[in-house]
C-alpha cells in the first residue's frame, strides 16, 4: 500500500520576499537584544539549590 505523497507548500513572488524580509528582521533583533546572565535569574537560583540538596550538583 503505498502513501500518498503531499506537496510542499512554496512561497513565490511578493509573499516570499516579505517573509525573507520579515524572518531577517526578527533575527536582526534578537541578535541585538541585551545578553543576559542566566545565573542571575531566579528560577536558575533555585534549581542550582534543588539539585545541590539532591546531591547531584
């Protein structure tokens, strides 16, 4: 029994340049965002000290 193969949807024209467009400004962004300290962050706190008191940090 063989499976139907589906198309792929393609972007052409207009709507693939906006989406390059669009894609390339978030990555823009993020790559111009501030860098964060992770081990200042509570969450990263308290999971340090879950995994010391569990013995396996």
């Amino acid at each position: 029994m063989a499976l139907a193969i589906k198309s792929i949807p393609t972007l052409y024209g207009k709507e693939a340049t906006q989406f390059r467009e669009e894609a390339e400004r978030v990555e823009r962004e993020y790559d111009a965002r501030p860098k964060e300290d992770i081990t200042k962050d509570a969450l990263y706190v308290a999971m340090k000290k879950m995994l010391q008191r569990s013995g396996l940090n």
